[in-house]
C-alpha cells in the first residue's frame, strides 16, 4: 500500500522552546466548523470549515494551555478543561463564555457529554470523575476508582455505562445509576507515564456494543460491553503503540495514530487497514466529518489539517447507514441513538429519557434479542426511576422540555437552548487561582498580600506587608485544610475554604498580629455549609456562606450575629466598622446582565447604612470590590470600570475609570485598591487576568479620569480636574457635617475643604480661559457663576478684559454686584431687636470681619426689607480683606447707600444655595482692583458704611456701624459655599489664615 502525505497548516504555537502538546480537534454538528486547542496554548480556535480564508475566532477565557474541548450532541454548548485546573462552558458557535461549570485541584485531561448534553462527565490529574449536571451545574455524582491520571472517558451510547482509561493502562466499566464499577481491566492499554502530550483514548462503536482500546502489541482491542471480554483486536503497520482512535459515523471504519507518526484507516468488519498517511509529527486527535467522507487531524505541534477523502472512493462512505439515526439527525459529537419520541403521556420521564439514572440494570450478558426487548422494557421503568434521579433541576425544566415537543422539536436539540446565562460564580478580592506547583495569592491588597503554594498534601502560607517597618513580622505557617480564600488587615487575617473531607465540611480561622493571650488563634467548622467569602474590620470577623448567611465572629472567636442575605454571595469585603457584601437579587438577564445587590452594614452599630443595586458594564462581571483608602465603596467591572460610590444626587455610583479609554486592549487590570486619586492595578498581558506571586508584581498606578466625551474646546484635562475637585468637596462636606453633629474638632477637615475650593477656582478659571479661546462665552458665563472667592471673579474679569471682550467683562461685572447684593440680603438676621436708642441687633455667630458698601438703596420707609436672592447661580463666597477702610465695587468705584431709617433689616435666605459665606484674610495695605489700581481710603457717599466686626466669643454682640455710630449685627455662616457642598454651623478657626496667604501668594 502506497503511503501518502499531507500538508497541515498551524493553528495553536507550541512556545519558543517548541515542545510537544496534546492538541485537540472536532466537528461541529452540521460540519460548518472546526474546533481546535492545544495544551500550550490558551486559546481555542473556531474555525470556518466552509470559507477556510476567514480568519478564525479565539476565545481567550482560560489562563493555561486548553488541554481537552467536547461539544454537545446537539453541538450548541462548547466545553474546555485545561491545565488552570477549570472547566468552562460556551455559546456555540458564538463562542460566547457562559460559565465554570466546574473546577479541579489539577489539570483536566477529558471531557465527555452524555447523549442528550444534559450530562458532563470531567476527570485528569485528580482521582474522580465528576458527573456535572449543565443545566444547573450541580455535582450529580463524582466516581473514584482510578490511581494514575484520567486521560479518556466516554458514555455509552445507551446511556447504561460510563468506560474510562487511565495513564497506567487501566479500563474501568462503571454503571451509570448506582455508580458502582462493573468492571476494572488493569495494564490492558500502554503505560504513557508522565508523557502529556499524547494520551490513551477509548471509544464506543456508534452500536454502544464494542469498546475500543489501544493495546499493547501496538494494535487496537475489542471489548464486549457486558461482559468486557476481549472479543479480537486489529493487528497492522503500526511500529509503536497506538495513542488515538476515531469510529466513523456509520461504525464501519476505525482511524488510528500512532507514536511511529501515521493514521490507518480500519475496515473494521474485514479487520485490516485499507488506508495510510504518513505525518512529520504525532497526530495526538483526529474526527470523523459528520457529513461526507473526511477526516480532520491535528499534531502534537498545534498543526491541523483536513484528510479528504478519508476512505478510498470506491468503497462505502463513512457516514452511510448509520446505525440507530435517522437521515435528520445532525449529531456529530458521540453519534447517539437518535432519542425515542415521547409517549402520549407526555411524562417526564420520557422527556429524560437520556439521564444516566434512567435505565433498569443490565444483565452482565445478554443476546442480541434480548437487548431489543430491554430497550422496550426501558421506557416502562422510567417513572420507577426517576425518583431515584438526582439531578433535580431536570425536573423543572421539564415542562418546558415538553411544550418544545409538543411544538415538534427534538428534546434532545433544546436543552442546552434552554439554560439561561450563568450567575457570577463567588470570588474573594485580591485571589488568584491556584496553579500546580506554583504559588497563589489568598488575598492582595493595599496592605500586604498573602502566598500559598501547595506540597505533598498540605500548603505552605506567607504574610507579607508592603511597609515593613510598620506592619508585623508573621512567621510562615503550614496549611492542612487547604485555604482557597483569605483576608488581611492591621489586626489579623482570616481564613477559609471549601467543603472537603467525608464530612463535607468549611472550616473558617481567625489569626490575630499581636495578643496578650496565648492560643488566641481560633477555627470553626461548618458541616454541609461552605464559606464563600471572607472579610476582616476592626474587631470582627465575617463569613459569607453558600445557604446565604452573614456570619460575624468578634476577634476573639464570639459569635456575634447571623443574618439571612437576599441571595447567593459574589463577593465582601471591611473597612473599619463597615462590612460591604454583594450579592445576586435575580438570575442573569438574557443579555447576559449580573442583577447584583450591595449592602453596607455597621457592625459596631448593628445598623445597615446603605442598600442598593450594583451597576456594571453591559456583558460584564465583576472582578473586584472593596474601599479605597479613606473609606469609599468601589468596584471594578471586567470591562475596565471603576466606580465609587459617593453621597451625591441621593447615593450614585461614579465612573471613575474606564479601561477602554485607554486604547490599550492587549492589557488587563488587576485591581489592587485606590486612593482619592489613583488606581492601584497590576497590569497582566492579554490574555492573562491575574498576576504571578513570583516574581512579586510590580503595581502601577493610574490616575483617576472620568470617561468624559470628547470636548468641544479640548480641555479634557481640565474638565475632568473640576469633576472630581467637585465630587471631593462633596465628600469632605459630608464628613464634616457628620464630624461636627458628633461634636469632633473638623478644624482639619475644613482647611482642606478650603483648600479644595481654591484648587477648583484656578481650574474654573482655567476652562473660562479656554472658553474664551474658543468663543464659547455662554459657557463661560456659566463657569464664572461657579466661584467661590471674590478675588477669582475678579480675575476672570481682569481676564476677559485682557482677552478684549468688553461685553463678557460686563457680564462678569453684573455677576459680581448680583453676588455682592446677595451678601448683604443672606447674612443680616435679626433675631430679636433690643428697645434701646442704638437699635442694635443680636446674632448668634459672627465668624470674620468685612468692611462693605451696600449697594444703592432708595428711600422707602422705616423698615426696609430686602428680599432674599434664591437662585442657585446668585451664590457665591467671597474672601475679603481685613482692611482698615471700606471696600469697592466690582470696577473699582464707592458704593452708595441712600439713607433710609433707623432700621435697616435685610433677612438671610432660605435656601443654602444662595448664602453667602466670608472668610477672613489680611491685607498687606490698601486692596487693588480688577484694573490694578489702588482702592480709596475713604468712603466718598454721603450714605451709610456698614461694617461687620469679628466676635471671639460666641456671646459677643456683633454691631454695624453706621457713620452716626449706629450698630446692627449680621450673622455670618463659618462654612464657605459651593455649589457642591453643604454649610456647617462650626465656626471657623484662624488656621485658615495660613491657606489664605497661600492663595494670595
């Protein structure tokens, strides 16, 4: 026999170093795909087998090399194992990610679907093989038996066994409803060892009657399915053992390769080979093409290729008369018998008629009859044992199940249609996943991080601070139970991990820095209860589980409280007294939308203080969440968001940071923590997600941006400044309002309140200079109505007049009278007036000392009253100087006051918005204005100088003189106001002097 030749192209590189890898490699359904993945590569590729010119489709969801793919009979769900020890679920063809249906302690080596895709069978490097329920993703049952690595599995056709095969040669029979071995083959395969990259594989006939294994004399050999007697073997060229095999579609033929680098095709009822092709590498897969006669191969160097045709010409074709399916029956992963329509009765057991628990026991050996009459037996014994069926979830959608069949659809072709998207899985912050023989992260943040890495059973755990001189020295510590989870604060770190054990058990410890007490470490153990989420605060510690209760433990191991949450825990986290949990209020949207709840409570005080939905970018998860450095709640979204939340507009989230503006799409942010204004991320090369422990990440910081629209005037940059100067002032407002109802001193917090505002006015004068530039006067005006120091409105006119806009400077002008008039109606109050000659009247706090001119006022009668300005865009704050003489007007001039009575009342305004607030600043001699020249002495109005005199005391009496000595008092608020902030009824301290002289400088 002529042996052939063919070129395969690449499709996954195997690295610099450019050694083997098991590669994987299969059909769709409707043969208008191909499926591909390597055990170096990270990727999976989607292949257009119809316009092989397209460029292929990555899914780059897995950290590690892909190390097996399986699709569904029906071939709308895609699975993937790989060596980050995950088994992930997709939309096919789409691609779309779903979910972890499951995850393991080591690599994944096979996966298998059962026959209506309701059933995921996974194994590798652990010892069991768990039987996954995919609509739900619930552990049905997990099979122990084998003693080396699982490399193959595969159901039986008739859904009455489950064969697998091992690294060391071993075959195990195993029944699918009790779960118990039928039978153990032990050295029937060849010993690969510790070789990966090609591994033992066996297969059922399409029948379900034979089982094929790779032997030991480099041939192929048969097996009974009842008896697993060995019924004869195929014996041809193969000059070393056999690695991978491959039925066709009709069970006719049988595709081999082999360690000597060649595939034969086996007529399988002549037993001899019929074809042959000689390849440069291994071929490590290969799958038969669902329609035609074609066989798809891939090497052990990522290398694939299409063997078309397959079958020489003359003979019969693969996919002839295949046996139990009808000529509509597009599947083309396991080639299934074609399911039984429904009885009449429509019950759901028929409906689940494929769920491995549904068949009655088999006889260990049974004719060819006898098999036809017990699968008409089956359909009567399925009421009987459904109630043995574990997978509850099957039954509530069976209804569903059953209206589809009612409409004509295949039962078997909806179900995976039917699982709506997955619900984010629970994480801790700061975790990364763990890899064999390396090291992970337990927890990573702000503070320190805490390493694990597992060796010979248990694990080896270290505490590090980022700021050795302060933090603790905490020696190492042995881990037996196996930490997946972990939290660090000043104070200690808590621990946590999953169920394990015969018991299934959770075991959650607490382990404190510094103690007067010995053993002060203290562990709890929950049964049938796992810990999902851990978090640390002063003096408590929480646990979140999977039965949706917050468990909060005091330092000292007391339990305090246990509450009942909404719905299943995504993640936690503690700052001081506050706890913040996530959870899910409702399934995902269609769309793919997380419905997530956040609940912030004291635990000090036993109170909840914030409730509310979550918001994240469309099609995303969340990745992280936590408090910044001074105690602001913040998440970070997949799609590269970050918001905080803030007090403003009654409680919103805002976007702080976005990823995509960035134009960096190659790089990942892992999330670390963040500061008022950066973000502190470990950047990870696309398609990695989480940093290594080693050698330690570098982090980077990144500033905080709004995701601001391109501007008009391009000023994003200063657009942005103001934003969040705004949105600080906001929060430092709040905890000054907050502090001072405590009675604590806010002297510090309002000179930086001060400060602040500053900062914001130079950047509001900033953007009326760009503005200006860019002929957006409105805009301008807008902006100039936002300051909060009389000496910035007078630069922005000094500015405009610069820039030669007469008509703004005017503008500006009005702005400030309008500003100055306010003043003097939102800060006169008269609380009670004393009957004395003086006409004097009483405030409560006088806070800083103005000389002033009022404004003209005609004479009307006796009792003047002015009333108050409201609008928000009349506010203002002026900053005036301490001068031994009066002040001037906007342009420079005296102001006139007409002389009306004695008393003159002008009450404050209701609204905070139109308040005027002075803060005191000296003066270095006579005050200049807007045009540099300097102000008079003097007053030159025949009228009335008012003038405010600072009270040190809160019982001194604050008079306006008038030039005839008449006294009145103004009450002036201590707090300077904003359009973003809120007033405070402290008085003002001369701390602020020094920030002042700063300004003016």
């Amino acid at each position: 026999m002529k042996i052939r030749t063919m070129k395969l192209r690449e499709a996954h590189k195997n690295g610099e170093d450019g050694e083997s890898s098991f590669c994987s490699v299969l059909w769709d359904s409707k043969a208008e795909h191909l499926v591909t993945a390597s055990s170096a590569d990270n990727s999976i590729c989607i292949h257009d087998s119809v316009l092989p010119s397209n460029p292929p489709k990555f899914l780059n969801n897995h950290r590690e090399g892909v190390t097996v793919l399986a699709l569904s009979p029906n071939s709308t769900c895609l699975a993937s194992g790989s060596l980050d020890h995950s088994v992930k679920l997709y939309k096919f063809p789409g691609g779309d990610f779903e979910t972890n249906i499951t995850r393991f302690t080591l690599p994944i080596r096979t996966l298998a679907f059962n026959k209506s895709g309701t059933v995921l069978a996974a194994a590798g490097d652990d010892e069991g093989i768990k039987l996954v329920n995919t609509i739900d993703g619930t552990i049905a049952r997990v099979l122990k038996g084998h003693k080396g690595s699982i490399t193959s599995i595969a159901f039986d056709p008739k859904n009455e066994y489950l064969a697998s095969l091992d690294s060391i040669g071993t075959v195990i029979f195993w029944e699918l409803q009790s779960g118990s071995t039928l039978h153990v083959l032990k050295a029937i395969a060849p010993n690969n060892g510790s070789d990966v990259s090609v591994m033992n594989i066996l297969a059922w006939s399409p029948d379900g009657e034979i089982l094929a294994v790779p032997g030991l004399k480099n041939d192929v050999a048969m097996y009974d399915r009842d008896t697993a007697e060995r019924l004869y073997s195929l014996r041809g060229d193969h000059l070393q053992p056999i690695c991978f095999l491959s039925w066709s579609p009709n069970g006719k033929y049988l595709a081999t390769s082999g360690l000597d680098k060649q595939i034969l095709i086996w007529d399988v009822d002549k037993k001899q080979d019929i074809d042959r092709q000689k390849f440069s590498e291994c071929i490590s897969c290969m799958a038969w093409k669902p329609h035609g006669n074609a066989l798809a191969v891939i090497d052990i160097m990522g290398k694939y290729g299409v063997w078309e045709p397959a079958v020489p010409s003359p003979m019969k074709s693969p996919t002839e008369d295949i046996p139990g399916l009808h000529s509509n029956n597009g599947n083309g992963f396991l080639l299934f018998d074609e399911e039984e329509e429904p009885s009449a009765s429509g019950s759901l057991s028929d409906l689940n008629e494929d769920s491995f628990d549904e068949s009655l026991p088999p006889s260990r050996k049974r004719l060819r009859q006898q098999q036809k009459n017990e699968d008409e037996r089956k359909e009567d014994s399925d009421d009987e044992l459904e109630s043995i069926l574990k997978f509850e979830s099957r039954k509530k959608s069976g209804h569903s199940k059953k209206d589809d069949l009612a409409n004509g659809k295949s039962g078997s072709r909806n179900v995976i249609l039917n699982v709506g998207p997955k619900m984010q899985e629970a994480f801790q912050p700061g975790a990364t996943p763990a890899k064999d023989g390396k090291r992970n992260f337990l927890c990573y943040n702000m503070l320190g991080s805490i390493t694990t890495m597992e060796h010979d059973g248990y694990s080896h755990i270290e505490i590090d601070f980022h700021d050795t001189s302060s933090g603790p020295r905490v020696p190492a510590m042995t881990d037996y139970f196996g930490f997946t989870m972990a939290s660090l604060s000043e104070n200690g770190c808590a621990f946590a991990n999953p169920c394990k054990g015969e018991k299934n058990m959770s075991t959650l410890m607490f382990r404190p820095f510094s103690t007067w007490a010995n053993n002060s470490e203290w562990s709890m153990r929950f049964e049938g209860e796992e810990v999902r989420a851990v978090a640390l605060g002063n003096s408590w510690v929480a646990a979140v589980t999977s039965i949706n209760f917050l468990r909060i433990f005091t330092h000292g191991g007391l339990q305090r409280y246990i509450l009942s949450l909404d719905g299943p825990v995504v993640t936690a986290a503690g700052f001081k007294d506050e706890l913040a949990v996530v959870m899910h209020i409702s399934p995902s949207l269609p769309s793919e939308e997380q419905m997530l709840e956040f609940k912030v409570f004291n635990i000090q005080n036993g109170t909840q203080s914030l409730r509310g939905r979550l918001p994240l970018t469309p099609g995303s998860c969340l990745t992280w969440f936590g408090f910044s450095d001074d105690g602001q709640l913040s998440s970070f979204d997949s799609k590269g968001v970050l918001r905080v939340y803030t007090n403003l507009y009654g409680g919103s989230w805002l976007p702080l940071f976005s990823a995509s503006k960035l134009n960096k799409s190659e790089e990942n942010f892992w999330v670390v923590g963040l500061n008022t204004s950066q973000l502190f991320c470990v950047v990870c090369k696309s398609p990695e997600s989480f940093p290594q422990c080693t050698p330690k990440p570098v982090l980077t910081l990144l500033d905080l941006t709004f995701p601001l629209a391109s501007s008009d005037l391009g000023a994003d940059s200063l657009e942005n400044e103001f934003i969040m100067h705004n949105m600080h002032l906001s929060q430092i407002q709040k905890s000054i309002e907050e502090m001072g109802a405590l009675g604590h001193d806010i002297t510090s917090l309002d000179d930086e309140a001060f400060d602040l505002e500053t900062s914001l006015d130079r950047c509001i004068l900033r953007l009326i200079a760009s503005c200006c530039n860019g002929d957006k006067l409105v805009r301008a005006t807008e902006l100039v109505k936002l300051l909060s120091l009389e000496k910035s409105v007078r630069g922005a006119i000094k500015l405009v007049t610069a820039l030669k806009l007469p008509n703004l400077a005017e503008r500006f002008n009005n702005i400030l009278e309008e500003k100055l008039l306010n003043e003097a109606a939102g800060n006169t109050v008269l609380p009670h007036i004393k009957s004395n000659s003086e006409g004097s009247i009483r405030a409560n706090n006088a806070a800083s000392t103005k000389f002033f001119t009022a404004p003209d006022i005609s004479k009307t009668s006796d009792n003047v009253i002015s009333p108050p300005l409201n609008t928000p865009s009349s506010t203002f704050s002026t900053r005036t100087q301490n001068a031994e003489g009066p002040a001037i007007d906007a342009i420079g001039t005296h102001e006139h006051v007409t002389k009306t009575s004695n008393n003159i009342i002008l009450p404050p305004s209701n609204k905070l918005s139109s308040t005027f607030f002075t803060r005191k600043q000296k003066a270095e001699g006579p005050a200049k204005d807007s045009n540099g020249t300097k102000e008079h002495d003097q007053t030159t109005a025949p009228g009335k100088t008012i003038e405010v005199r600072n009270s040190r005391s809160l019982k001194d009496i604050n008079c306006v003189e008038e030039t005839k000595s008449r006294e009145t008092n103004q009450q002036i608020p201590s707090r300077p106001s904003n359009p973003f902030a809120k007033s405070s009824n402290n008085q003002e301290t001369s701390s602020l002097l020094d920030s002042l002289k700063k300004m003016k400088g």
